[in-house]
C-alpha cells in the first residue's frame, strides 16, 4: 500500500513538471509567435487626444520596435503617460487579433495663464518654470510642455498670479463659482493669501481671504454693474467686498468731485483717495 502511494505522488511530481514546461512553452511560443509582436508605431492606436498629436503621445511611450504584446506592460506605460502633465488619465490594453496596442488618454483641458514666482531649492514642478496653465482642478501644466504648434493655439482669456501652493486648495472651487458668476474675470490674483484680487470687468476687486463669502460677494459684485454707466471707471481706484453687506468703491480725488453714484442695488459707500 505505501509503495503504491509513494508510486502515486511520483507520477503526480512527473504530471506537475510536464505541465509547468509544457505551459513555459506555450508562454515562450506565443512570444516569439511574427504575429503577436508589435513590429512598428502603426500598430498603436491613440484615442481620445485633442489636443496633443499622435506622434507627440508616441514620442511619450519609450517602446521599442519589435516587441511581444506579452511583453508590454498596460500598466507601466499607462503610469509614463500620466506622468506626463497635459494628460490626466491614461488607459492601455492588448489586443492579440489584430495585433495591436490601444491607448485612451483623458487630457487637461487648460482654462488659465499661471504665472508663478520662482520659489528657489524647490521640488515642485513649477520651481524652474514661472509660466503655466491651470486646467478646471488647479493641475499645473508647465509651458515647456506642449510642443511650439500647440502652445499657439492655447490662449486661455483668464490669468493668474501667485504659486499654485496658494490658492491650490480652492481652486475648484474657486474657478466653478466666477465661472456661474456671469462676471467677466480677466485677472485673479492670489499673490497675498490675505486679499484675494480680481480684475473684472468693472475694474479691480478686494475680496479679502477666500471663504465661503465667496458666492454672496460675487452677487453683490454683480448687483454692482449699474455702476459702470454712472461713473468713470478710470476713477475708481478698486472696489472693496471684503464685507459683501457693506460694499465700498475707493475712488481717486482729482480736483473735480466725481459725481455720486445713483440707484445702485447695493448701495456701495464712496470713498475717494489721492490720485498716484
């Protein structure tokens, strides 16, 4: 009985290492088999770039040519691409019939002009790069990085200043809220965290830190714009809403009064300062 057991494990060791090297086998066939390999670039498909052309997301995958689909990391490369910062997302899978490579790529749409100090011995992306885009989450995209023919065509409207470190945090939210404002933003300036500065259409606002008065000192910023026909706008040095219930217009003096401001909704107090 117990040589027929140890006769039985035997012939199981045997079966466990005929099918290990026949599945090595197979492994080694199908890599070495002409047509699983991806031979040349044609055999990428990218999908989902607009931006960015095929050849520039190509140039980003480091593949080289002819290499076994079975040898191709989905993963690895997907991880290169999204580190590359106009793309976001990236998703890559096999096809072994046809022989191919598929590549989605999610890009970041730019919405903004950044224009950053340079913070010295840093390891941000930015530290060695003063000018950039933001897309709608607040990512950096450094300027250097698109090629020359797409750096043309982006001209976001809407500028910002100050490092991304400031204002990072908010500006999801910061962005959402001008944008269902319905106030033309040109400038946002974050450069003193104290004072969040914007230049609008009716000229420069104070709107103090940013917090959740945010949405009620755009409102009133809206109410405001009967303003523009009742005075200069060169006169007016900048409006104050840091107390969106007690709205002021800080005015220059110039030898001739400025006339008062009549049937604003909200009503600002004017205060007028020397003309510099």
């Amino acid at each position: 009985m117990r040589r027929n057991r140890d006769f039985g494990q035997v012939l199981k060791a045997i079966w466990q290492t005929l099918s290990l090297s026949g599945l090595l086998a197979i492994t080694i066939w199908a890599m070495t088999r002409p047509s699983w390999v991806l031979r040349d670039n044609r055999q990428v498909a990218i999908e989902g770039n607009s931006l960015l052309s095929k050849p520039v997301i190509l140039s980003r995958l480091a593949l080289a040519y002819p290499q076994s689909l079975l040898q191709i990391s989905p993963m690895a490369i997907a991880q290169t691409l999204e580190s590359y910062p106009p793309i976001a997302d990236a998703k890559v899978a096999r096809r072994l019939f046809p022989p191919s490579l598929v590549v989605q790529v999610q890009e970041r749409t730019p919405v903004a002009v950044a224009i950053a100090r340079l913070i010295p011995n840093s390891s941000t992306p930015y530290s060695k790069a003063s000018v950039g885009f933001l897309d709608s989450r607040g990512a950096w995209i450094p300027f250097e990085s698109y090629p020359a023919q797409v750096r043309q065509r982006l001209k976001p409207q809407l500028k910002v200043l100050g490092s991304p470190e400031t204002y990072r945090a908010y500006w999801s939210s910061l962005y959402q809220k001008i944008g269902q404002s319905g106030i033309e933003v040109l400038e946002i300036d974050c450069q003193d965290p104290s004072n969040l500065i914007l230049k609008t259409e009716l000229g420069t606002v104070h709107l103090g830190p940013y917090s959740e008065r945010l949405t009620k000192q755009l409102h009133v910023l809206a109410q405001m714009s009967p303003i523009s026909t009742q005075i200069n706008s060169r006169q007016i040095d900048y409006i104050d809403l840091k107390n969106p219930a007690a709205p002021l217009v800080q005015m220059y003096q110039k030898e001739t009064e400025a006339s008062p401001v009549q049937n604003v909704p909200t009503n600002p107090k004017i205060i007028k300062s020397n003309l510099q």
